[in-house]
C-alpha cells in the first residue's frame, strides 16, 4: 500500500508535536502562551520541524487556526516591500483581527544579503514589538543580521532521536492497523536516523515499511 505518511499525519496542534529536547518544548510553550512577544527565529537542518513550527505556534496562541501572513524570504526584494509587509497589516488588523493576540508575520527560508533589507526589518521589529509577532526560519543562521538576532530569541531545532520519535511512528502503524514488531520499526528509525539526521525521513521510512506490511 502506498502512503503518504508525512502528510496524512502531520501534526495539526502542538500536543502532536515531537520534539527533540526538554529546552525546545519549554521554548516553544513559552510561545504558546502568548506571552513571549520577540521576533523568534527558527533555525536548524532541513525537515526539522521549522515551518511546521511557524503555524503551529500562531494557532495555538490564537486557539484556533490563526490568520497568518505568510511570505517566503526570496520574494522580499527591496526595503518597501518590508515596510508593505508590516504596514499591510495594520489595515489587516482594523478589518477583523480585534480579537487575535498579534498579527502573524511568517517568513520562510530568510536570507537577507542586503542591509537596507535587514534596516528595514530592525526598524519594522522595533515598531511593531508586540502587535505584530514575527517568525522567521531558516538554514542560514549564521548571515542573519546580528541587529535581528539581538531582537529576537533564537531556537536552533534538530531532528529528534529515534527514541523520541518512535512513540509518534508506532502510532502511525496503530492508526493505519498495521501490525509491526515494535524492535523492527525502532531499528528502522535507528537506522535513518544515522544516515540523515532528517524527521522527513523517519516519515520516508515508514511509507516504505508500511508498504511491506
Ligand atoms: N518535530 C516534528 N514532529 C512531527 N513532525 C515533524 C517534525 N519535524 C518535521 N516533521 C514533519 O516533517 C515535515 C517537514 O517539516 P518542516 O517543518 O517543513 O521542516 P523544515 O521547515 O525544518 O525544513 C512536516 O510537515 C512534518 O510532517
Ligand atoms: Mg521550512
């Protein structure tokens, strides 16, 4: 059978969310609460949990799946969109975001060469500090200006150990009625996890595994 097991059981809140360490989960509920209001920028491997986390984290302030705007860094090319992205908002928020705890402002894969881009962002943080409540992830910690970084809290996300994830995949099987020998599946995420350090594969395996059930 064929399975798309990523998709079909990607976390839709927080509690479905596996996470690799006692410090990202306090982090991140700290989020949730809604009482931490700097910019947080997601950081780490690809298919860690980054862009996941940039939805997740706004829906479970807001209780509910919250509006948000959504851009992907590369389509930010000059300060004015910057200004246009922050600045929309504020129509955004007279029109029906009264109830919601912040605007969402979601950039993904950020990557800014430019300074007048990265001014533009210092002074949108600034101004806009607790209204609007920007998350940004990316693989390119290290070329983020360090203007942002001092205004943002960091969390540098890494894939989690099999053991960790292995409660999340037996109940894949569990809910897909797949009997498996729960030391077969673990040895198959232990085996993943030391060729890519990578949750998108722990899902890749299970799609395969599943297929021989
Ligand atoms: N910590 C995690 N817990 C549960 N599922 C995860 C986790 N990290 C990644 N995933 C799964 O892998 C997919 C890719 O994750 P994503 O957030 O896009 O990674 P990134 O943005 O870090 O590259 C998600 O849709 C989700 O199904
Ligand atoms: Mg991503």
């Amino acid at each position: 059978m064929y399975i798309d097991s990523m998709t079909k059981y990607r976390p839709q809140t927080l509690s479905e969310f596996v996470y690799p360490n006692e410090e990202t989960k306090e982090l991140v509920e700290a989020y949730a609460s809604g009482e931490m209001k700097s910019s947080l920028i997601l950081h780490g491997a690809s298919g860690c949990g980054k862009s996941l986390l940039q939805e997740l984290i706004p829906n479970a302030i807001e209780n509910s799946n919250a509006n948000l705007q959504r851009v992907l860094c590369a389509d930010i090319q000059t300060a004015k969109d910057v200004h246009e992205l922050y600045g929309k908002n504020k129509k955004f928020d007279n029109l029906f975001k009264d109830n919601d705890h912040f605007n969402y402002i979601i950039i993904e894969e950020f990557l800014i060469t430019n300074q007048k881009i990265s001014d533009a962002f210092k002074i949108e943080l600034d101004k806009r500090n607790g209204v609007d409540l920007t998350i940004i992830s990316t693989n390119y910690f290290d070329k983020v200006d360090k203007g942002i970084v001092s205004r943002s809290i960091e969390l540098e996300l890494i894939a989690c150990e099999p053991k960790k994830f292995f409660p999340h995949a037996k109940r894949i099987f569990d809910s897909e009625g797949v009997h498996i020998d729960y030391s077969v599946l673990m040895n198959c995420l232990e085996v993943t996890y030391t060729l890519n350090q990578d949750n998108r594969k722990y899902y890749r395996a299970i799609d395969k595994l599943l297929r021989k059930h």
